[in-house]
C-alpha cells in the first residue's frame, strides 16, 4: 500500500481511467464525422446530439477544447502517438492480395441520427466477398455494445472455418484495442491491424454509407428498438440480393455460395458454377 491506495485499488483505477480513454478515442472518431457534416456545430450542441454516456456536458467542451476542437476546422483529430495505454496495430494490408473469404475482415463504427440522438452502427465485412459478417446497433460507444457483439456474430457465422491468420483491420478507435476485444481475437488467432488514415479501411468506410444513405434514410424509423431490427433487414438485404460490381453483378451470399463450390473439389463434379478467386 501506498499513499493509502492499495494495489489492487491502484490497478482497478488504472483499468477503468484506460477504459475511458479508448470511449473517448472512438468519441473524438464520431466527432470528426459530424463536423464534416456540421462544420460550425459548436461543441455544446455535439453534446447534446451525441450525448456521451462517458463524460458530463463540462467534460465533454473540455475534452473538445483539449483537441482543438472549439474551432470550425478540424486539425490534428487523430494523434498517431499516445503514451497513456492506446495500442496501435501495424496496417496488415498494404501489398496484400485478396484470394480467398476470411482473409481480411475491415471493421467501422458510425452513428445514426434518431429524433435528435445519436446511435452507433459496428459493421464488419469480408473484403473478398464483400459480405457484412458481423453488425450490431447500439446506444452507447462501449466495446461490450460495438465491436465485441459485432466480432462474436462474424465468428459465429464463420464457425465452420479455420480463422487462424484472419486479418482484422479498423481504424484507431479504442473499441479495437480494448483488452476485451484483443482477447476474443487472440482466442482465435485473428491478426490485428489499424489504418492511419480513412481511405486505408475504404470497403468498411463505404459499408457505413450503403446502410445509412441506401436503406436506413429511407425507412420511417421511430425508435431504436425499430432502428436496430431496419440494420438486420437492412443487412440482409445488402448480403442476400444487392449486386455488386466488382463480384461480377452478384450478391455477396451467392457469391460466397459459388466460391465455396469452386473450392471444394468435390462439388465441382456435380455442375457447380465456378466463381473467380481474385478480385481487385
């Protein structure tokens, strides 16, 4: 014991202050993609309109005034270092060449605008066949409500294949470095890569915009509990009957369907449609 705190006190301390930096890393992420659309948005209506469950009104202008966020343009509102506990993975996808389903998963998480509240959509899809293999809607920016439910639908849906090497790739937001998070990868040897910049997790970055701009605006959308069953249906949708240009005009699931045929041998013999391996 020291100073009063004893050990145990000190390293709970230390988990839950970690805890809230990676809340805020994602927070300032979500931030900066609502001055893009509000750029003279003063931090006190982004309050109330994201309503953080991580911090208080004062805290939040304070955390905004810290990164420089009082001011309509936007600088610097992604440090690339911090010594405060925030891993950053190596990007895993420069020069890689996609050849096969579970090969790289690219994850993101955005928010939706319901009756002046923001809530939180996690999607996380095959880079290969395009597929949207894990989702979830949620109210807050928690790793329990974002990626950990989103990642354990994926791994479930994948549950038949060997997903050792698998390369998750997403940005910086803490939601992909909590220990959480980091230990249901390493359960199942799944490598983990960040992006620097956005247009390095581009498939993911234009999934958010296909839900949102394609299917979610166009639905009379009420309440979350109505939000959240329009992102499965949504989901289902996009995955099951929505073609796709670079899988030669076919939804992802018949795509992935084809492909599976191609790549068991077995199945070839009984007049199974060949699908190509590699796309750009």
């Amino acid at each position: 014991m020291c100073i009063g705190i004893s050990k145990q006190g000190y390293h709970q301390w230390l988990e839950r202050r970690i805890k809230a930096q990676s809340e805020q890393k994602q927070l300032l992420l979500i931030i900066h993609q609502l001055r893009q659309q509000h750029p003279t948005m003063g931090c006190r209506d982004m309050y109330y309109k994201l309503q953080p469950t991580s911090m208080g009104r004062d805290a939040f202008e304070s955390f905004c005034r810290e990164e420089k966020l009082m001011v309509a343009r936007v600088k610097n509102w992604r440090r690339t270092t911090d010594s405060s506990g925030v891993i950053r993975f190596d990007n895993l996808t420069e020069k890689l060449q996609l050849s096969s389903i579970n090969q790289l998963w690219q994850s993101d998480i955005t928010y939706f605008d319901l009756n002046n509240k923001f809530y939180y959509l996690t999607f996380i899809i095959d880079a290969h066949s395009r597929r949207i293999v894990g989702h979830h809607c949620s109210r807050s920016l928690s790793t329990q409500t974002t990626t950990l439910p989103a990642l354990k639908m994926a791994i479930n849906l994948r549950s038949e294949d060997n997903l050792t090497g698998l390369i998750f790739h997403s940005d910086g937001g803490g939601q992909y470095y909590d220990k959480d998070f980091l230990r249901l990868t390493a359960q199942h040897q799944i490598k983990n890569s960040m992006c620097e910049y956005a247009w390095e997790n581009g498939k993911a970055e234009r999934i958010n915009g296909v839900i949102k701009n394609n299917y979610l605006i166009h639905r009379d959308i009420k309440h979350f509990e109505q939000l959240s069953k329009e992102v499965d249906r949504s989901v289902l949708l996009y995955n099951s009957d929505k073609p796709h240009s670079a899988l030669k005009r076919k939804a992802p699931i018949m795509f992935e369907n084809e492909y599976h045929c191609f790549t068991k041998k077995t199945k070839e013999a009984n007049g199974c449609p060949k699908a190509p391996l590699h796309f750009q």
